[in-house]
C-alpha cells in the first residue's frame, strides 16, 4: 500500500509554481489572483465565523483534506496539464458534487492542480493540520 501522504523531503519540493504564477510544470501563465480569497482569511477565523466557513465549504473538511492530499500525491508522479485533472478524478472517485467544488477551488485560486496545491494545500493545512 502506497503511503497516502508524501514524505518530508518530497513536502519540501512542493509547491512546483513559481511566485510569479508561471506554473513549473505546464509552463503557463496562470490567471492571476485579483480579489481577495476566502481561504486566505481562513487563518484568522474562529467561532462562529469559522463554522460558516466550514457550513458553507461544498464538501465535508475532512474531504476537502484528502483531496488535497490526493493531488499532492498525483502531482508527485505526473505533470499538471492546467487543468483540475487529479481533483477531477477524486471528485469523480467519491461522487462527489463536480461544479460545486470546482467553482469553490476556482474561486480560492485553484485554477489547475498544482494551483490548488499552491493557493489554497498550505492555508488550507495551517488551519487544519496535515492529516
Ligand atoms: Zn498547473
């Protein structure tokens, strides 16, 4: 059984995005980020901002945490191709609702895969652990 969770030295190498939105790994620019996203206020929520948060989030927490741990894990072994291929495939895989979560992703920055470990994995585990 594949470990599902990616060891330290690969974590280091991850995000494969370049600050200036020029993504490493299928060499486009990506959609740059304008209006500020809700994930990035996430750190800062508690109480009842957070259980809207989370009331209003288009799939269960521990979810969402396992999807971001299935496209780390994907993107270790293959290329995005700047789209949500690997999220596509989890989604699909858990039957889970397909636009909601897209434009939920797209809406935190999660243009393309490695986006959505860019923009939202690291916010996303500082809030809720790694696990
Ligand atoms: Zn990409």
């Amino acid at each position: 059984v594949r470990s599902r969770k990616p060891n330290e030295a690969k974590r280091r190498n991850s995000p494969r995005v370049r600050p200036n939105n020029l993504c490493v790994l299928c060499g486009k620019i990506h959609m740059p980020i304008v209006k500020k996203r809700e994930i990035e206020k996430l750190e800062q929520m508690s109480g009842e901002e957070l259980k809207r948060f989370l009331d209003r989030l288009p799939e269960r927490q521990q979810t969402i945490s396992k999807m971001l741990d299935y496209i780390e894990d994907q993107l270790w072994d293959s290329e995005c191709d700047d789209h949500l291929k690997h999220a596509m495939r989890f989604m699909m895989d858990n039957r889970l609702d397909f636009p909601k979560l897209t434009s939920w992703l797209n809406q935190n920055g999660g243009y393309c895969d490695c986006k959505v470990l860019e923009q939202i994995a690291p916010l996303w585990r500082v809030k809720f652990g790694d696990d």
